[in-house]
C-alpha cells in the first residue's frame, strides 16, 4: 500500500515547524536515540523522565512543560535517593493537585531503589519496554513513550494525536503510518514520533489560516 501523499505534505509541514521552532528539542531527541545513551543513563536521569511520562499521562502538555521546573524542585532534583525518602507529596500537589501521580513517582522510585538501578538496566535490555509497565502509572500506551525519552528503543506512543492521523490518512494502523513515514523520510520512529506529536501539540496548524487538525489535513 502506497504512503498516503497528504500525510507525506503533512509530515513535511511538522518538519518544517521543528526545525524551525523546536529545534532544540530535536536535536536533544536525536542525541537520546544515539546508540550509547541508554548505556550512559543515570538513575536520577531515568527518574527526569519517569516523572515526565507519569504527569503526561491525561495532561495538558502545555501546563506541565510550565511547571516542571517546579516539580523538579518539589521532587528533590529527581535524585533517586532523595525521592525514595520523602514522607509527604504536599509541595508537589501545590503545584499540580494529582494525588495519585505524586504517590506513584514515590512509589515508582522506592521500586527501583529496591529493584536497583542496574539491574532495572538489566531488564530493560532483556524485556525491552515491557520490562516498564512494573512502574506505577506505565501502562501499554506510555511505556513506548518512556522507552524512547530513556534512549531503550526508538518507539512511538500511538496517542490521540496518532490515532487521528490514521484516521485521516487511512493507514492500516498506527505502526504502518509511522514505518511509512520513518522509511519515506529516513528519520527514526521515535524522531517520526516527536515531529508528528510536537506540531500537533502547539496546534501548529493555525499558523497556515486552520482552526483544527481535521481542516488543515483536509486542506493539503
């Protein structure tokens, strides 16, 4: 089956938009999928991202990119150690009121202190992203998101944004459209991933005169 060429246009226009606005962003993807950055990943590092995906989960992508910096501080600097010996999540509901995410990133890290950090490495390596899902607040959907802000695999997370994509460029499912545009483009899936879901994030499509996704797809 043939790449659908509305979805090759849309994809060029998402390139575009990275390059141009988000191009930091990119590039700390592209350095994530190098081949040693999982092999140097470091517990507190691994609990940046941790963290990232749990609040992600059902949230305004633009209100948590505000107050992560908060969070940050409000979770010890993400330092394994520390966050295992909190007693209270007070300051980290102050800033976003999410009783069950605060609990799970202490749970989370008591689980891999007890696990240990290499030996979660370890796993990782024999399971790949299934070896996640014992994580609080992993699951089948955001365990590819985890694996590929880890630098574990290349993957993308079949969100709503994804799953409307499909939908409009008639692909057979969310692997198909991403294969075909990671083979088109000569990027990797998880760089396929972040372009698609950055420019659908900031609503991009505004700068081209459209109020929603549906009409500017419709428009290419």
């Amino acid at each position: 089956m043939a790449i659908n060429q509305k979805l090759i246009r849309f994809y060029e226009y998402a390139q575009s938009y990275v390059r141009k606005e988000r191009s930091e962003e990119l590039e700390e993807m592209r350095q994530t999928s190098s081949p040693d950055y999982f092999l140097r990943l470091t517990p507190d590092e691994f609990m940046r991202e941790y963290v990232w995906t749990v609040y992600a989960a059902g949230f305004k992508n633009a209100v948590l990119e505000r107050k992560f910096p908060a969070l940050e501080k409000a979770f010890e600097d993400f330092n394994l150690d520390r966050v295992c010996r909190m007693t209270s999540t007070a300051t980290a509901l102050s800033i976003i009121n999410r009783t069950k995410k605060a609990e799970a990133v202490l749970e989370g890290a008591r689980l891999i202190s007890k696990i240990g950090f290499p030996n979660l490495k370890e796993q990782l390596v024999k399971l790949g992203a299934d070896a996640l899902v014992q994580l609080p607040y992993i699951g089948p959907v955001n365990k590819s998101q985890l694996a590929r802000n880890i630098g574990l695999a290349s993957l993308h997370k079949n969100d709503v944004w994804v799953k409307r994509l499909v939908r409009l460029s008639s692909s057979k499912d969310d692997k198909q459209m991403i294969n075909d545009l990671s083979q088109r483009f000569g990027e990797k899936p998880g760089i396929v991933d972040l372009i698609l879901w950055r420019f659908c994030a900031d609503n991009a499509w505004k700068f081209h005169g459209h109020s929603n996704l549906d009409d500017f797809y419709g428009s290419l």
